[in-house]
C-alpha cells in the first residue's frame, strides 16, 4: 500500500470534516501570516515595477506565488 503524502493526508483530513471550521480558518490565517501574501499592485509599488513587470517576474519563476479567491497574491 502506498504512503500518503502530508499534502494527500491533509486533503484526505479536510474532505472527511476532521476540523472544524474555525481550524480550517486559523490554518488559513497562520499560513498567510507566515508568508507575508501582497498584491500584484502592493508588489509593483513596493519594487517599483509595473503591473505587467510583476507579471513578467512571475513568468520567469524568479518570484513565488499563489491564485485564489480569484486573485493573485505574491509571497513577500
């Protein structure tokens, strides 16, 4: 039998309701705290870059990043 991955097991946790919702929203919490998420325009402000320059960062892989809720956030 195969080893699930942390990732699979979290999932697999996730989908058969092991934590409550308020665990699900402090895990949200402590991971956008941990890693600092920006905006695309917060992040061209700060670098002094143009929205489409952000965009072209994110295309080279030099800058790590995540979409949701539809949009998308740069890891400071």
């Amino acid at each position: 039998m195969e080893t699930l991955t942390n990732i699979e097991r979290f999932e697999k946790a996730l989908n058969n309701g092991t934590f409550t919702m308020q665990e699900e929203l402090e895990m949200i919490n402590l991971l956008v705290t941990k890693y600092k998420f920006i905006s695309k325009s917060e992040y061209a402000r700060k670098e002094g870059v143009s929205p489409q320059g952000v965009e072209s960062r994110l295309k080279a892989n030099n800058d790590p990043f995540i979409k949701m809720i539809g949009k998308l956030f740069i890891i400071n």
